[in-house]
C-alpha cells in the first residue's frame, strides 16, 4: 500500500508559477513510477508527466513541456512538480499517483497506476 498526499496549490496569476508536492509514504518506492496528471471540470483527466524514483527519469505531456518540472527528493520520499509560465487552460484539480516502474500500458494512461492521492487544486486567472 502507498499513500499519496498532495499540496501546494492555489490560485496564481497567467505567467506565474506553482510548486506542488507529493508526499508518499508505505511501500518501497525505488519501484515505482510517479505521476502527476489533472482534471478540469467536464473533462477527462490529463497526463501531465512522470518520474521514476529509482533514476528520476522523466517524461512529459506536450502541453506542459519547457513549462513544467518533475522532481524528487529521494530522503523526503517527495515528488515535486514545478509549474512555470502557467496558462489559464492549466488550471485544473492536480493528482499524483504510483504505479509500477515496470508495469503494462502507456505512462500516460490513469489505468496504468493503483495509487492516487486526494488532489489539488490550482486556478490561474487570466
């Protein structure tokens, strides 16, 4: 079992930036894969990117590539997702979410993770 526990969202101005958090705690997490994704209302949720914890190899969606950052903090047992040049269109509930390094299916899909935190939410006001 992994517990995920997200924070650092808020309201911020077009072209400002946000650091969300994501703290975990349960299993061994060297064999996971992190990821962050949001959901806008009436939408599906999104991939955002991802993070391995053993490497701290990371992958983006195009939409948030060059603006966004993923990160972790191996003795923390934290994940990061740094938002710069943020967009109206980024605003959204933000979630973090663990799955298998090694697991089947595409990073960017939601089913490809068995844990999700609570979510958080980030406004950016045009």
């Amino acid at each position: 079992q992994v517990q995920l526990v997200e924070s650092g969202g808020g309201l911020v101005q077009a072209g400002g930036s946000l650091r969300l958090s994501c703290a975990a705690s349960g299993r061994t997490l060297s064999s996971y894969l992190m990821g962050w994704f949001r959901q806008a209302p009436r939408k599906e949720r999104e991939f955002v990117g991802t993070i391995t914890w053993s490497a701290g190899t990371t992958f983006y969606a195009d939409s948030v590539k060059g603006r966004f950052t993923i990160s972790r903090d191996n003795a923390k047992t934290t994940v990061y997702l740094q938002m710069n040049s943020l967009k109206p269109e980024d605003t959204a509930v933000y979630y973090c979410a663990a799955g298998p390094t090694y697991g089947l299916g595409p990073v960017s899909r939601p089913a490809r993770y068995d844990y999700w935190g609570q979510g958080t939410q980030v406004t950016v006001s045009s």
